[in-house]
C-alpha cells in the first residue's frame, strides 16, 4: 500500500489552532479576505509559470537559460506548489507504507479475506499458473515510508537521499532536476541492510502464494549512492539483494523481470535474474510511440541481449498496432503477455502467438536487426525497414516492418509523428540470419507472410533461394513481413531419382518454424527416401516438396495431407499436443 506521508496532500497556506469561538465570525471573514486577496495573484502567478514551462522549458535545450532558471525555481519557491500538484495527480511522490495488502486494496479486487486466498482463487477457478506482484527496487517510486507502522516494526530504518543524475542524463532528460523523486526524496534503507527489505516483502507474498516478482525503477537508484559508496556500489547493493531474495522465497527458476533497469550500474550487477525490459512502455494512447518501440527494443537488444534476455513489454491484441507488435513479439524471441482488457481481446491475432496448450512457439535467441539496417534510421528516413533475425532449432527468422513515420524528438522530449510515412522496399536473404548460411550452396525454401497493421493477412508466397539470394517485397505504412527459412534438403532414391523438401513449420502460426524441433532425411532399406520430423503443438504441417508423397505417418498412424503441385507445397494437419513424430515417404 503506497500513500503519502501523513499531511503530505494539506494545504501549505494551512492555519494553525482555531481561535476562541466569540472572534470565530470576525476571524472567519478575516480568513476568507485573505484567501481571496492571496488566490488571484498566486492563481495569476502559477498560470504564468505553466504557460512558461509549456513554451520556454519543455523544448528548451538542457544548459540553456530557461533550463537554469526552471530548475531554481522548481527547487525553490515553486517546490511546495509542484509538489502538491504532483501529489494530486502522479504516484511518484509516495512511499511504500506496508508490506501486507492494505485493506482499501483488497477491496478494489473484490477480495473476500486476505490478499492470498484472492491469489489461490486465481490460480484455482482461472486456471493462472503464475502470479507476479510490482514493486520498485526501493520499495515505491519514492522508496519507504519512516514513520509506517508496518516499517518501523521490522526495524528497517531509512534515510532520505535527493537523487544525483550524471550530467550526461540531464542532458537527455532536464526535467529529473525537478522530477517528483528528486524533489521529495527518496527514503531508502542503510545500504547494508537494503535485502531485509526484500525478505520481508517477498516471504509476505511467497506465502501468500505468489510465485515472483516485476522490480521496477531500478536505474533511480543509481542516482541514489552520493552517501553511500557511490552509483555502482549502491546498485550492486540493492539488486544482488533483490536476487538473493528472489532465489530465496521464490526459487532458482529466475521468477523476476528486471524493469527500468539499462544504467550499466545495474545490467552488469546481475548474477541471478535473466529477464530485464528493453524498451519503455507500451503507451496504448500514443500512436507516435509505437515504431520506436519496436526500434529501441531491436537496437537495445543488440548491447542488453548478450547481458540478459530482453522482453518486449506487453501489447494489446485489440489494438489498431496490434499486429505490429505480434509480429515483433514472434520474432523477439521474447516472453509473451498482454494488457487486455477482460473480454476485449483479438484472437485472431493470440491464436497466431500462442498454441491451444497455452504455449508459445518461441524462437532461440534474443531478436536482434539485421546487419545491413545496423546503421539506417528505420524511424524517419523515409526508405528503410527495420529487420530483426532470429533462428529457431532447425531454421531462421526474418521479420521486416515499416515504422516510418514517427520518431522520438530530442527537443520536446516525446514521441511525434513526422508526418512523412511512405512505402519502403525489404530484401529477405537467407543471410540476414546468423549462421543460417553453412555453404555457399546451400539452398532454403522461405514462407513469407505479409500483414496489414489491422490483422489481415496480404499475401503468403513460398519462394526459394540460394544463400545469396533475396526475396524482394514492398512494404506500406506499418504493414509486417515474417518469413519463416527452412534448409532444403536432398537425397536420391536408389534408381537415381532426387528428392528435394523442406519443413517450413506451422501455417497458422507467426513463427511457424518453431514448431519443428528436428528434422532429417532417411534413407530406407528398401531403397525408398523420406523425412523424418519431431515436432510440436497443432494445426496444419507446411513443407516444401517436390515429389508428391507417397504416405505420411503422425506418431506411426497414416495422416491425411495435401499437396499443391504447382508450388509444390505439401500441407499435413495434425494435432500432437506436447510432441510428435511426423513420418514423410516421398520416393
């Protein structure tokens, strides 16, 4: 339960004790003069600093005039006022008062007893297997409440500390001079004794049936260590606290996801956690925001993703850039979620992610862009995608978007539409994935699909390429590609007849290829050729093949199938559940 301090949110024009009750009507009309004498001018005064943040400061640069004078006001005269503003309207001015679920809270989940039988009823009547709970690294955005009862009982005593941005910080983001945190403060534990923070909360919600936990802000407390060591000393402090923590109540299975966390104070403290965000939110409102979501995720991914496993962050599938963002999430070999709604959900769009099992057919590696967009403005020159590579067990993954069109403004500090979002060429080549390209002979049968930002699928085109060559398309405004590449294996029957075939993965799917956990030629005893295949999850088997199939077997059992001469595109529906075995006799 977060708040704020006791008197936190009361007027600072407050009078003191009540004057005896035979002056109460003099007094009382006295007061009300003043109020009304004192209102207008300070009324006037604040106006005239918001119309001055709006047209001076917030597109200032970060050493210009307005910058200093803005920062000495905040910090000054204008310290009370923005501080009951920011009370009234943001959670960033509060402290963490407790370690148990306040009463007020359980009322908002409708919640019968305490906050552990609401999570078992989760568990038990929606079938949840997992809950997580958010907390910052400090406990609240403006860390822990002294005077809290449920604090000073455990004998977690705190200090308050002004947070320090290096300079290098202020001049991306000026405004953390007057932000909320530094102009309140942040009461925090002695660094030493920071993980009986983390105990505590954690064996509360361990035994409350909670299975980890989201730690999120952790790059304030890199601003947080001018009395105690320094920014890297402080940090390691807290976040190898955390970990021990976590391991502790929730187990070794890494039940934690690192948020607000790319300060290098913090990637290179871990030790335990492995999952850690690498973008800012998904902003549902914010239509500018969503292509530099996926930019800043595909480049952050590039440094972050030899650290930890980057996440994506949640989308929403009922959402004009929901497929967008699908597409991304199929390729980012990333944790899928979503911030739905109840009952306003697409499921055409979670049915191309996520299998009827609950399962996800998640690539290998983090996804990353490809070597030929490491150095274009994906964003706003007006020509190129963005490409992020990927591989899974037996194949590659190549996915393009067009995001022109939107761009983070380095001078009003937001994103913005630029207003130009053209048409943009993608070439898929077998060697924009890594490693994919074992020989300069090698040949890969590629299955692109092509989506509009609305869900509705353009075109699916089966091509075929060597390791030099590419699979052109064109993109419009905010339309995706995914292209699933698959190695075309060949064999030869006893008589010499040659057999070509490659397993492209599951049709329904995004990343279709993920469903393939191996594969290989057989050679028969009887001088017959055919393909052997383990597989996973249900829906429709896609292979390349260019000899009609003599039988197909799932599991040892004949299957039906299809086979589409002219393209030569075998089609075997299937429904295996975890894991199959998927038998092809081709000649």
């Amino acid at each position: 339960d977060a708040t704020l301090e006791d008197g936190m949110d009361q007027s600072v024009l407050a009078l003191s004790a009540s004057p005896p009750s035979f002056f109460s009507p003099v007094v009382l009309a006295a007061r009300t003069a003043a109020k009304i004498a004192l209102a207008w001018p300070v009324g006037v005064v604040m106006r005239l600093a918001q119309w001055y943040y709006e047209t001076k400061v917030q597109s200032a640069e970060h050493d210009s005039v307005h910058i200093t004078l803005w920062r000495f006001a905040a910090t000054t005269f204008f310290k009370a006022p923005l501080m009951s503003k920011f009370a009234d309207t943001m959670d960033y001015p509060r402290r963490l008062r407790s370690i148990e679920a306040a009463p007020r809270f359980l009322k908002t989940l409708n919640a019968e007893s305490d906050f552990g039988s609401f999570v078992t009823s989760l568990k038990k009547d929606h079938g949840i297997k997992l809950v997580y709970c958010w907390h910052a690294l400090t406990g609240y955005w403006s860390g822990v409440h002294p005077a809290s009862s449920s604090i000073t009982k455990r004998n977690l005593e705190t200090r308050s500390v002004r947070p320090s941005p290096m300079p290098g910080i202020l001049r991306v983001e000026p405004q953390l001079s007057w932000d909320p945190i530094t102009l309140r403060e942040v009461a925090i534990p002695e660094v030493e004794r920071v993980g009986e923070l983390y105990d505590n909360l954690y064996a509360y919600l361990r035994s409350c049936n909670v299975d980890g936990v989201k730690v999120d802000a952790q790059a304030a407390v890199t601003m947080l260590g001018s009395q105690s060591g320094g920014s890297a000393f402080t940090t390691s402090k807290f976040v190898r606290a955390m970990e021990r923590s976590v391991t502790e109540h929730f187990g070794p299975e890494n039940h934690c996801i690192n948020c607000m966390c790319h300060p290098t104070e913090c990637l290179y403290s871990y030790q335990d956690t492995a999952v850690a965000r690498a973008s800012d939110d998904f902003y549902p409102r914010d239509k500018a925001s969503h292509a530099t979501h996926l930019a800043n995720v595909a480049y952050n991914s590039l440094f972050i993703g030899e650290v930890v496993q980057p996440d994506w962050d949640m989308f929403q599938s009922k959402h004009p850039a929901a497929m967008l963002h699908a597409v991304a999430r199929a390729v980012g070999g990333c944790a899928l979620y979503v911030s739905d709604k109840p009952g306003v959900h697409d499921f055409s769009v979670l049915r191309r992610l996520v299998l009827p099992d609950g399962s996800v057919l998640r690539a290998c590696l983090p996804g990353r862009p490809t070597r030929d967009t490491l150095f274009l403005d994906v964003t706003s020159d007006a020509r190129s995608a963005l490409k992020i590579w990927n591989r899974n067990a037996c194949g590659g993954l190549l996915a393009a978007f067009n995001i022109q069109g939107s761009v983070w403004d380095k001078v009003t500090r937001q994103n913005r539409m630029s207003g130009v979002e053209p048409n943009v060429p993608a070439r898929l080549k077998p060697r924009d994935v890594e490693g994919l390209v074992r020989s300069p002979e090698d040949w890969f049968a590629v299955w692109a699909t092509q989506w509009s930002p609305a869900g509705d699928l353009i075109s699916s085109t089966l091509a075929i390429l060597s390791a030099d060559d590419a699979l052109e398309i064109t993109l419009r405004s905010k339309e995706s590609c995914i292209a699933s590449f698959a190695r075309i294996h060949e064999a030869r029957t006893r008589s010499g007849e040659q057999v070509k075939w490659a397993a492209l993965g599951l049709e329904e799917m995004l990343n279709g290829g993920g469903a393939i956990l191996a594969e290989a030629t057989a050679q028969l005893s009887d001088g017959s050729v055919g393909a052997k295949m383990r597989l996973r999850g249900q829906g429709t088997m896609l292979l390349y093949c260019d000899k009609r199939p003599m039988r197909v077997f799932i599991n040892g059992e004949k299957a039906t199938f299809s086979w589409e001469g002219g393209r030569s595109i075998l089609r075997v529906p299937y429904d295996c559940g975890t894991e199959a075995h998927c038998d092809l006799l081709v000649a």
